[in-house]
C-alpha cells in the first residue's frame, strides 16, 4: 500500500500543469515537427542499410552452403537480424503515428491529452532505440562469427 502510493506521487509530481503544458505546446509542436521531416530521411536511409545488410548476409550465408562448409550459427543470426528490422519498422510506423497525433491536437485546448500523447511518443522513440541497438549488437555479432570461421579454416 506504501509503495503503490509513493508511485501516484511520483507520477503526479512529474506532469506539469495544463497551463504550462498549454503555454509551450505549440512551440513544442512545431520543434516535432521539424524531428518528423527528419526521421523520415533518417528512417528510409537506416532502413535501406539494414536491407543491404541483410542481403549480404544471405548472399554469404548461401557462398558458404555452395561451398560446403557449415554455419548455422550465421543463418541464425541472419533470421534474428531480419526478425530485427521488421520488429524495427514496426516500431518505427507506431512512432510516427503517435508523432502524428502529438502534432495534429490541438493542444491548447487539450493539454492533458497532448502530454499523454507526447509521453507515449517518447516511449515508441525509446524503442526505436532499442531495435537500432539490437540490429547493430546482431550485425557485430555476425561478423564476429564469420571473422572466427574464416580464422578457423586458414
């Protein structure tokens, strides 16, 4: 019972009033939507990488079955890579929806719901996060292996 209350203090001391909410929300707005016009390049090009990515990844994967020599190991890194990008996109068009709707109310008038909004907007980002640091941690992982595959048959 202690706890559950420290928490709503907690939670209520960190929401500011709909006053200064309403005050810079539209300031706040249109920062957002400068960062949106720039995740949508950044987006479309990190997407790009991971496909080209992935794409070297089966074609080594399939060199080294045509040569005979076995790594499964690197095919299942390369599954979890592409299951990876398709968890990041995912997130990625969650993100830009929540940003969407963070952009489009209006705010002044609805400052509780702004907040809400810009919160879940903050956790989707937060994921983003998280997936562009498991792509990059599964990319390191797979070359690892495939340096220590070629450093095994020399």
């Amino acid at each position: 019972m202690m706890i559950a209350s420290v928490f709503l203090v907690v939670q209520v001391i960190a929401r500011p009033e709909d006053s200064a909410i309403s005050a810079n929300c539209l300031a706040a707005q249109s920062i957002l939507k400068r960062l949106e016009k720039a995740d949508i390049s950044t987006r479309i090009n990190r997407g790009s990488d991971y496909d080209k990515l992935l794409n070297l990844m089966f074609a080594m994967n399939a060199r080294l079955a045509s040569n005979r020599i076995a790594a499964p190991e690197l095919s299942e890194i390369t599954a979890q890579f592409s299951e990876a990008i398709d968890k990041f996109r995912s997130h990625y068009d969650g993100y830009n929806d929540d940003l969407d709707r963070v952009t489009d109310i209006k705010c002044n008038e609805k400052p509780g719901e702004f907040y809400d909004f810009l919160e879940k907007t903050r956790i989707s980002r937060k994921k983003l996060h998280e997936d562009v640091g498991k792509l990059k941690e599964l990319f390191s992982e797979y070359k690892n292996k495939l340096n220590a595959l070629v450093e095994d048959r020399s």
